[in-house]
C-alpha cells in the first residue's frame, strides 16, 4: 500500500517487471519471423499473411497443449530454457501429423510472481523451438497471478496454426495392409508420462534429480529435461513429395495407443519392438518400478518419437533421406488386415 492506497503492485502485480520481459524478448523473438508477419511483438494481436496462392484448397490446422509436469523438474532443477522447446514441439508435431507446415505459435505464461530472468530463459527456449520448426513466434501473453502458482513455479500452453493442402491431409484414406512403419528416434521421454517418472524414480527409488547415472552417462536431471525432438525439418521434404501416407506423432499413451488413431477399421499395426535398440531411461523406469512391458509401451514412447506409414515402394527413399538428414530411423512393422470393425497395435 502506498501513501495515496493501494495500486496494482501492492496486490502482487508488477506492470513494469511484466514489460520489462516484453522489452527483453523482443529481438529473440524476432529472430523466428517469417516474412508473412505483418506485426511486432506487443501489440493486441498478431497478424499473419499466409501466401494462399501457393495452394489450390488452403486448409488451417491448429493444435495446443502444454509441458505437463516435466514443468516440476524444470523447477527443481532451475533449469528453464528447454521447456519452452518442448512447449512449441508439442504443438507443432501434431500439426505435422496431419500433412501440415506450422506457421505460427503463441505461447502462454502463467507466474505467481514474475522473475525476469526466468521469463526470459523460457521464452528463449520458445523461440528456440519456433527457429527449429521454422514457424513465427507471433506474440503470446504473461500472466502474473499472485497467490495462484507456489513462489519459483509457473504454466505453459502453446498454440500453433499450420497450413495444408487439402487433397494432401493426413492420414491418407489409402492406408492398405502390406504398408511399412517408419519409427523416428526420440530424444528420449519427450514430454509425457511425467507423473509415473516422478512416482517411480523420484518418489519410489529416491533419486535425486543432481545424481549421476551411470547407465544414462549425465545427471538423473539432465536426462529427464532433454526437450522433445522437432521433427518438423525431417519430415517436411518428405511431404512435399508426398511419399508419406500417415503420421503419428507418439505422445501420452506411447506407441500402443496413438497408432491407431491414423489406422481404417479393419487394419492393424504390427510393431516390432526388436527392430530398435530402446534408451536407457526408459530400461531404468521399467526396472525401478518395475513396470509392466505393456505399460510401458501405453504410456512412453520408448524410443520413437514418431512412426510414418509409406508404401513398401517409398520405404527406401524415405530412410535414405532420414539418414542423410542424421537422424536415426528404421523400419519398424507393417500394417495387417484385421477385424473389420477395430484397429488396433500389436507389439510382437
């Protein structure tokens, strides 16, 4: 409380600290502009030029979601310039599930209390991300909410707007038995499955995020915050020749459960869990619990990141440019004819 009573600051809320992180950002995030952003950072909103005349039937995609509570880690451990990747991969990896190129993002942070220095370090992790996806950091917003987060800890969601042409929308309806599965390494647990880590690793072994891991060659912390992998420069190319007929991007419900959501009825998927060589984190999850096999491959994406379905024609085209690209890849399974009113995924 002031002299004059009370203000805005008083209450918990820091206008000048919440421009001052504007004031901050604003060239990091100019670094992801592409040339249809009509707008600096700042304004009430941002605005975008698609170049529709590339497309013949222009189609919008959009898709949002957050970190989860990998955010916990990332307060543990003080670290905040991965979760803002994360944040954009996330979003963006769907968008690229459905055929699509991002084009922008927003991003959303919530704080009790704003540190500048820490706002900072996520939203560089943000623009990092956009740079990977090759999408505009369009704007966002920095919501201080006193006495909503615990001092040190915060919220983040992500939106992101992609665009498509109609006739090259992803899954394909010609998904037939005989097709190959392309699985895309992971870096690792990516953003999901968090609360079972936290429960098995930190809660029941008592490890400690600062403790080195043999088997995983870095700091129990350092593993668990590896951003998610942006598979947007991989996979692109490979859509503009349209040798991709479905994606799916292996999120929360891993392999067993996010595959059948590009299959037809009457198709399945055969996984071959051998035809790659799973991380040690996920082995050291498994093994603490421990952790049923089946369970494993329904909530993680042990070790791919992304699985796309191409003809038996085009496999070799699209591994021989995955391995160009220095990225692991191997062809993992196959579609099967199945029961007619299912789809389903078969790990053998």
């Amino acid at each position: 409380m002031t002299q004059e009573g009370f203000d805005y600051k008083s209450a918990g809320v820091d206008i000048e600290a919440g421009e001052q992180v504007v004031r901050d950002i604003k060239e990091m995030v100019r670094t992801t502009f592409r040339p249809e952003v009509l707008t600096e950072l700042g304004g009430f909103s941002g605005l975008f030029q698609p170049r529709l005349q590339l497309y013949r039937e222009p189609v919008l995609a959009a898709a949002t979601d957050g970190v989860g509570t990998k955010l916990k880690l990332a307060f543990e451990m003080g670290k905040h310039d991965t979760v803002g990747i994360d944040l954009v991969a996330m979003c963006v990896n769907d968008l690229l599930a459905q055929g699509a190129e991002p084009l922008f993002f927003l991003d959303y942070l919530a704080v009790g209390k704003i540190n500048n220095e820490t706002a900072v370090e996520i939203i560089s992790g943000v623009a990092e991300g956009c740079r990977q996806a090759g999408c505009a950091l369009l704007g966002g917003e920095t919501a201080e909410m006193p006495g909503f987060y615990p001092p040190g800890e915060y919220d983040l969601a992500g939106f992101a707007v992609g665009i498509v042409e109609k006739k090259q929308i992803l899954p394909s309806k010609e998904l037939f038995p005989g097709d190959l599965l392309i699985g895309l390494a992971s870096t690792g647990l990516h953003s999901n499955g968090f609360s079972l880590v936290r429960k098995v690793l930190l809660e029941h072994a008592g490890l400690s995020l600062r403790e080195q891991i043999p088997r995983l060659g870095c700091l129990l912390g350092e593993e668990l915050l590896k951003p998610t992998k942006i598979y947007v420069p991989l996979v692109l190319p490979l859509l503009k020749e349209n040798s991709i007929k479905g994606i799916a991007h292996i999120t929360g419900g891993g392999i067993t459960l996010n595959l059948p959501r590009i299959l037809p009825h009457g198709i399945i998927a055969v996984v071959e869990k051998n035809c790659w060589t799973v991380p040690p984190v996920f082995r050291l999850i498994q093994e603490t619990g421990p952790v049923a096999e089946q369970e494993m491959y329904r909530t993680f994406n042990m070790g791919i990141g992304m699985i796309l379905v191409v003809s038996p024609a085009s496999a070799a085209g699209v591994l021989k440019q995955l391995e160009a690209a220095e990225w692991p890849a191997w062809e993992i399974g196959r579609l099967e004819k199945g029961d007619e009113h299912s789809s389903e995924v078969k790990i053998v």
